[in-house]
C-alpha cells in the first residue's frame, strides 16, 4: 500500500507516500532512544513529548502549520501525526474538519463520544477503510491539557477499534506535558 500518510497539516486531505528514513538525534523533534521498546519524540513547539512504539521513526520533514510531531512505524501504513493548538477545543474542531475531509474521499468516520479504547473515556472519531482485503483505520484523538489541546491523529492496519488501542494507548497514554 503506496498512499500512507493522510490529512497532511490536518487541513488538506492528501494521502502521499512518505520514506522510511530516520534522523535519530534529540532535542529538535526527531527520535531518540527511550526505554527498550520505545522512542521518544518532542513535540517541535516544546509543548510535550511522548513516545512511539519500537521501529518508529520521526519524520519531522512533513511538519507543516500546527503539526508539531509526525512519525511513522515499520510498515508503511502506520502513521502518526499530532497538531498543537492554543485553546482547549481547537482539536476537536479539527477532528471535525479532518473527519469531513476523509468522508469526501470516501472514507466514513464515526463519532465516539465515550470510548475507553483508549484508556480512560473520551472522543474519538474512527475511520475504517478496507483496503486490499485488510482493514486500515485512522483515529482522531483531541486531547485537552491545561487550556490547550492536540489532536492525535493515528494510521494502522486493525479489524477493529479494540486492535487498534493497542497501538494508540501507549502512545496517548505517554504524552508527558511541559
């Protein structure tokens, strides 16, 4: 599967290829090496890090406007990007938008209002697609911290939300906020 990388800047709907190359140094966005298994990853703006699974790698080279950390896994569907914004609802807002821009292509996302999939409950917009004969699902996760919020917006293969959490809940569950 060649169109990985979905809602560049979370603004356009754009599914792109992006490589698999790795700059793994810290202090400027890019992976570092964390606790065995893991890489964490610093959010551009300074705001927080968090980490990603082993084998991810960041690709700080497709951050554009509020996007402060993109990385992407082994295989090439899994995709990570995370937009900053100054107010508490501005991430939902952008789920929002970015779930309207999926459906014009086609793909339909459903409003969860209190899913603990992820932990404890919160929104999530699910947005599965199958796609040769395996299902690839985007999650829009805004999470509100201190009057501000990001937006997570995930990209894995898994059948359903509950395969999917366990890529996304470590993720979410490690953003440590500065």
């Amino acid at each position: 599967m060649t169109r990985v990388l979905a809602v560049l800047c979370f603004g356009v709907v754009a599914l792109v290829g992006c490589g698999s190359g790795s700059d793994d140094t810290e202090g400027d966005g890019t992976a570092a090496s964390g606790d065995a298994g893991a890489a964490t990853i610093e959010a551009t703006d300074g705001s927080f890090s968090l980490e990603v699974p082993d084998g991810w790698s960041s690709q700080d080279q497709f951050l554009q406007g509020p996007v402060v950390v993109a990385a992407q896994g082994q295989d090439e569907v899994d995709q990570l990007l995370v937009s900053a914004f100054p107010q508490p609802g501005g991430a939902e807002d952008q789920a929002i938008f970015t779930a309207t821009g999926l459906a014009d292509s086609g793909i339909t996302c459903k409003r969860l209002e209190d899913s603990t999939a992820f932990g404890d409950a919160r929104l999530v917009f699910d947005c599965p697609q199958d796609a040769d004969g395996s299902t690839v699902r985007r999650l829009l996760l805004p999470v509100e911290h201190d009057g501000k919020s990001i937006l997570v917006f995930l990209q894995t293969s898994g059948e359903t939300l509950d395969d999917t959490a366990a890529v996304v809940r470590p993720i979410v569950e490690s953003v440590a906020w500065k």
